[in-house]
C-alpha cells in the first residue's frame, strides 16, 4: 500500500518514513508543502479515477497551506475523499486537533512521534483503506452487472437490436414527444416475405442468420440519432422515425428495401424475386391532443398488410 508523507520539515518526513520503511511499508512518497501533496495525489489517480495512495501522514502547521486547509481539500474531491488522512500534530494543539478532525481526518498522532503508535495507527487506517476499496469494488461489479442486465433486457437475443419490450417504451415516449412537439413521428413495419418457405428450404440455421443479415441491413440505412428499430416479432421489424413526414418514411423504407436485396441471399421458393425480399408498410402522423400511439401502429400495420397483398417486395403508406 502507498503512503504519502507531507511535512514541511525534512528531517520529520525522514523520520517517519524510516519507521514506515521499518515496518515493512515500502511504497512511501514524500512532499514538504501541501500544494505539492496535492500534486503528486493528482499525478496518481489512475483509469477508473480512484487514488494510487492509500495513506496520508499530514502536517498541520506549514507554510503557505495548512494540512488543515489540505485535508478539507481533500475530503471535497471524489477522487480523494476516500484516502485517510492522519494528522501529525504537536502535542499541545488541542484546538487545531479538533479543527482536523473536522476537516475529515481520520485520526492523528502527536509529535514527538512513538514509532509502535505510529504503527498501530497506520495498520488500524489501513485495514479501513482495504476494506473501503473491497467495498467500492463491489459497488463497481455491481454497476456493471446492472447496466450489462438492463441492457439484455432491452435486446433481442438473436438479432441485438432492441426487442419488443424496448420498443413499447421508446414509441410511447417518442408518440408523447411528438404530440408535444406538434411534429410528425413515422412508423416503418417490415416484414421479410415467403419467411416460412426460407426456412422450409434452407433451414432454420441459414434462416436465423439471415435475420441477422436484415436486421444490420436496416441499421445501416437509419442514420439520424432519434431513430430506432426494434424486432417485433419472428420476422418483423419495427422502426421509428422521429420528425418525418409521409414522404421521408417512404424514402426511408425504399433505401431498407433496397439495401435488404443487395444483400442477395439466394431464395429460390419466393415467388417475388430469387433473393430475400421484404415488404414495408409505412405511416406518419402529426398526434392529435389525446391521441393514443395505437392509431398509427394500426395504419404501417395495414400498408404492410397492403404490400403484401400487392406482390410483396415493395413499400405501401
Ligand atoms: P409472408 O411473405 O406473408 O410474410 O410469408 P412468411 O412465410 O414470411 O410469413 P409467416 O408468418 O407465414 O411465417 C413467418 C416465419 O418466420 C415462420 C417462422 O418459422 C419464421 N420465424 C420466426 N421467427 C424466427 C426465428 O427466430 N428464426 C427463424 N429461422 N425463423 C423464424
Ligand atoms: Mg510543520
Ligand atoms: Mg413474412
Ligand atoms: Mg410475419
């Protein structure tokens, strides 16, 4: 563990560190004035923004700043509360003992220093430094695990894009948005054509690998950072495009249908093409005050259900 020793005195830091040395700590840095303490803390905080020192021996009376003045520094920054801080005092600075402690440090220890209190003192802070560190890294594992879950929880398993539970949130926020905004929100439903002949002919593998293969081909296409696709179910997927009109969603579910078919994956058992195709419903609408989302799900959901019946491989509004 790493120990800063901050006393204006040379020969003091000399000395502590010598019996710091002795009892085994090795790691020790030193600094003769509270800025430079400072400094040397800033130059150790690492990636995840924590401290590389694990102890401060803190001066109260020197130059410039105090170590009073120091430590209540300290204990304001995030990076640097959690680094205890024990005070080196004279032995009758009753007062200023009170006002380091209230500054945030965690003990103190009284000049002319005992090297066994010392120890002791420096072994009881450390122990608490470990078990702070033990506990921030649970608290860290925990965050990660948290936002990897939530994430799972939001995400189709096989294609990665959102899944249908996301979707329901975003729309609801998007349609509320739009509604707010009096601006026009566009839904997109996709459906891959003759899905169930893939499969019958190529099986299931090829056909989950050509879900995949769809659904980056919408990806690519949505370019603006409100837009979102979710699958909405087997082989449907759903867009939205926030703040576009009738004609831009129609543009939009051109360049998916386009880019779907240059992918060109071989599908001989369609009767719309000899590659995988996908039919489009779009719809985009201003909302009504009051108005609920169900309308314009309804309306892609019948231009999809029109482009089907059309011959499939085209867009519908
Ligand atoms: P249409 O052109 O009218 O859309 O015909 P279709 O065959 O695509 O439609 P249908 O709804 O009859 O069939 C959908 C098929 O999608 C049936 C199902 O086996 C397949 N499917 C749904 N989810 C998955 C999946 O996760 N993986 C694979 N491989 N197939 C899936
Ligand atoms: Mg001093
Ligand atoms: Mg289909
Ligand atoms: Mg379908």
């Amino acid at each position: 563990m790493k120990i800063l020793v901050v006393d204006d005195s040379r020969s003091q830091t000399m000395l502590l560190g010598g019996i710091l040395r002795g009892a085994g700590y090795e790691d020790i840095a030193e600094a003769h004035d509270a800025v430079s303490a400072l400094r040397t803390l800033e130059e150790g905080v690492g990636k995840n923004g924590d401290s590389d020192v694990d102890l401060i021996l803190m001066d109260i009376v020197m130059p410039e700043m105090d170590g009073i003045e120091a430590t209540k520094r300290l204990k304001a920054d995030d990076r640097f509360r959690d680094v205890p801080v024990i005070m080196v005092t004279v032995r009758d600075e009753v007062a200023s003992l009170e006002r380091a402690l209230e500054a945030g440090a965690n003990d103190y220890i009284s000049k002319p220093v005992n090297r066994l209190e010392l120890c002791a003192r420096v072994r009881s802070v450390l122990r608490l430094k470990e078990e702070i560190d033990r506990r921030k890294a649970r608290e860290r594992e925990l965050e990660a695990l948290t936002e990897r879950l939530e994430q799972l929880s939001n995400q189709d398993g096989l294609t990665s894009v959102s899944n249908r539970r996301r979707f329901e949130e975003v729309y609801e926020k998007e349609w509320l948005r739009a509604r707010r905004d009096n601006m026009p929100l566009a839904l997109l439903m996709i459906d891959i054509d003759f899905f169930k002949a893939f499969n019958d002919t190529y099986g299931h593998l090829r056909g989950d690998c050509c879900l995949k293969a769809v659904a980056e081909a919408i990806c690519t296409v949505l370019k603006r950072p409100g837009d979102f696709v979710a699958r909405f179910g087997g082989e449907e997927f759903v867009v939205i495009l926030p703040a576009t009109d009738e004609p831009g969603a129609v543009t939009i579910a051109e360049e998916i249908r386009e880019n779907v078919r240059s992918l060109d994956i071989e599908h001989a058992s369609s009767t719309a093409a000899d590659h995988v195709t996908v039919s489009i419903g779009a719809a985009s609408v201003i909302p009504r005050v009051d108005q609920g989302g169900k309308a314009l799900l309804l309306a892609s959901d019948g231009a999809l259900y029109q482009a089907k019946t059309n011959g499939r491989n085209r867009v519908e509004k």
